[in-house]
C-alpha cells in the first residue's frame, strides 16, 4: 500500500469518528454550556494524550526546539477554531454544522492555490463555484436573518486551512499524540478560564449527565479521529485531507437523523451535494494536456 492510499484509508476513518461530533457535542450541551463541553472534554482527551506518549516514550520529542513556533501556532488557531464551532453549534443543527465545517477545502483552495498564486486550472476553478453554491444555498436565510452559529462556523471553516498547515509543519518534528497532547495543554486553560467567565457554573447533577456524550468526545473524536487526521496530513496534501473530509456531511445528516431525529431541511439536502461535489473537482488531478 502506498503512502498516499494510507493517508485515503486514514482519512476514511478520521471522516467517519468526526461525523459524530456535532451530535454528541449537542447532546453534551444540553445540560452544559458549550465552552464547558469543550473543556471537559479536552480534560478526557489529555488524559489519553499523556498516557499514549508515556507508552511511546514522546516526551523527548519535547526537547526539540524547533518544533515550538508550529506546535504554538497550531495551539492558537485550533483552540479558536473550536471555541468558534462550540459556540457556534448553541444556535444551529448538527447537520449544518458538518457541511459548512466541511467548507474549508474552499477556503484550502483559495489560500494556497488562488492566493499563493499557484495556476487557477479549470476544472478546479469550477469545482470551487460548485461549492461556494452549494455554500450559498445552506447559508441563505429564508427569512434574510442570517443563523449567527452557521456564521461562527464559517469562520471556523475559514481558520482550519491554517490551523492544518502548521499541524502539517509541525509533525515534521514530532508525533502526532505529541501535537494534540501540547495544543490540548496549552489549549486548556484558556478555555476553562473563558467557559468560567462566560457560562454558568456547572452542577455535579449537570454534568453526570454530560458526561457519556464527553467522554465519547473526548476519546473518539479528540483521540481517535485527531490522531487519524495528523497521520493523514503527514501522507498526503492538506487539500486532499481536506476534501476527504467530504464523507463527513453526508455521515453526520445520516446519524443525526436516526439518533436525533433531526430531519434534514430542503436546503441542506440540496446544498451538500455541490459541496461535496465541489470538493470532488477540486481534488481531481489534471492531465498535463490541461496543465
């Protein structure tokens, strides 16, 4: 098998775990706020984190100084990205939130393709249109009252291009577990700090009741599927991780119907599939005729 077809299976994976977190994290955030989902969780998750890179003995990938200005980096921007779709997911569906996140591809492709002047080729050009329509059909209000949680995911979907970048300059020089266990040190504080400032205090009852959906948080989407994604971003594009990323909609419309019996809207049946078709093209290679 080769290194690129690893990082396809990987990404399989990672897709289907991710799919899941929308619905969970709703589930969590019935009984807590949002911030506090995320700080719980990332609480769980550092727990396997710490006890995967004693195992592995990772802590001397600590020592390497090089590592520092990437691993920080990617602590700020995943940190934001997250505070903004937790935030973000209190005012729409899970279903939204799966297509829209899943738009950073576009965004992917805008960055280091559009404005890192590399060639526009046509079809990627037309795989970009498709999706920012597909973009526009789930984002247009019906009664022209944007949703503010689908605007905070858009941003979101905009930050994590950035965020895979330094995620991808960083497993350079070290580890996966070790990535997550630093941006989840780092991370923690903050967000406990802002869940404390901004949310209710959570009561012992509260959180017995949060705690299986942030328990599976925390082990199979910021374990699991984390570890997944960086080991695919460390054998192949980040657009193409990126675009892999497509199952996930489609997955989380499916789950979130049978397990939270959220019906999809016209509109988000509608507009996954020029996303997810967008996605498609601008991952298509070109022959050299084209290029």
């Amino acid at each position: 098998m080769t290194k690129e077809r690893e990082g396809e299976w990987l990404m399989v994976g990672s897709a289907l775990f991710e799919s899941w977190f929308p619905i969970l994290s709703i589930s969590a955030m019935a009984y807590v706020g949002a911030l506090h989902t995320y700080a719980y969780s990332l609480v769980v998750a550092l727990v396997f984190f710490l006890l995967i890179m004693y195992r592995r003995e990772r802590f001397g990938e600590l020592r390497n100084a090089q590592a520092y200005p990437d691993l920080l980096w990617t602590t700020f921007w995943i940190t934001a990205l997250f505070v903004l779709v937790f935030i973000g997911m209190r005012y729409t569906t899970a279903g939204n939130m799966a297509v829209i996140i899943f738009l950073q591809l576009l965004f992917s492709y805008l960055y280091f393709n559009i404005l890192g002047k590399e060639e526009m080729h046509r079809l990627h050009l037309w795989g970009a249109l498709v999706m920012g329509t597909g973009a526009v059909v789930i984002l247009l209000p019906e009664d022209m009252a944007f949703n503010r949680g689908d605007l905070l995911i858009l941003v979101a979907a905009a930050i994590a291009p950035i965020a895979n970048l330094y995620q991808k300059r960083a497993r350079t020089y070290c580890s996966s577990e070790t990535i997550l266990a630093f941006r989840t040190v780092v991370g923690l504080p903050m967000v406990a700090m802002m869940a404390c400032f901004f949310e209710p205090a959570v009561s012992m009852e509260m959180l017995k009741d949060a705690l299986p959906y942030i328990l599976l948080i925390g082990t199979v989407v910021y374990v699991g599927s984390k570890i997944l994604w960086i080991e695919a971003l460390h054998r192949t594009s980040v657009t193409k991780v990126s675009a892999m990323m497509g199952l996930m909609p489609v997955m989380t419309l499916i789950f979130a119907y049978l397990y939270l019996g959220e019906v999809p809207q016209p509109r988000q049946v509608v507009g996954v599939i020029p996303v997810v078709l967008g996605g498609y093209l601008l991952t298509r290679p070109i022959p050299d005729a084209q290029a």
